[in-house]
C-alpha cells in the first residue's frame, strides 16, 4: 500500500490529514503520520525502505464500527498494526483510539 492509497482509504472513513489539518475540524475525524522508517541493509547495500505510522482517530462518543472501519483499512492492505490505546481527552472532550502500524 502506498501512502496516498493509505489517504484515499482513510478518507472513505473519516475526514483524514496527515499530522494536522488546515481548518477545525467536527469529529469523528483522522490524524495519522508516516515518522519514522525501518531501513533493511545487508551486505554493504539498501534493499528497502519500510515506514512505519501512527494514526489517530477522534470521536465525540466511542464508535466500535468506525474503529473497525479503520482496523479493515489495515487488514485489507496487509498492513501490519497494533491498537495502541483508547483513552478520554477531558479538556477536549473527546475520545481517541491510537494505532501504530507498518505501511508495506
């Protein structure tokens, strides 16, 4: 999966942006990034490049079926994920589920 087709999917769920978006945005919505990469080298050369990505969904209410939405985004793309956590921002009022995963 590509990064962009990672947007596209993404975008199909929620309102998506890659670390922030331009304008305030009305939850549920996505925020997701590409950081940080695992780099395979052997025998004195590079054979690839594997970025790994954190995403964040917010919600106003917990959406089990919305989570699932996006946990389908990486299971249909092969992508290897992990939840991270789910927790409840009080000052903003909001829930967020956290994912890590490995865009291949």
């Amino acid at each position: 999966m590509t990064p962009e087709e990672l947007a596209e999917q993404l975008q199909d769920r929620a309102p998506a942006a890659y670390m922030v978006f331009e304008t305030p945005q009305q939850p549920p919505y996505i925020v997701y990034a590409l950081p940080d990469t695992n780099v395979v080298h052997a025998d004195n050369r590079h054979y690839h490049t594997i970025p790994n990505g954190w995403l964040e969904l917010y919600m106003k209410r917990l959406d089990f079926g919305l989570m699932k939405r996006v946990e389908d985004v990486f299971i249909s793309g092969g992508l290897p994920w992990e939840k991270e956590n789910e927790v409840y921002i009080d000052s903003e009022k909001l829930f967020q589920a956290r994912w890590s995963f490995v865009l291949i």
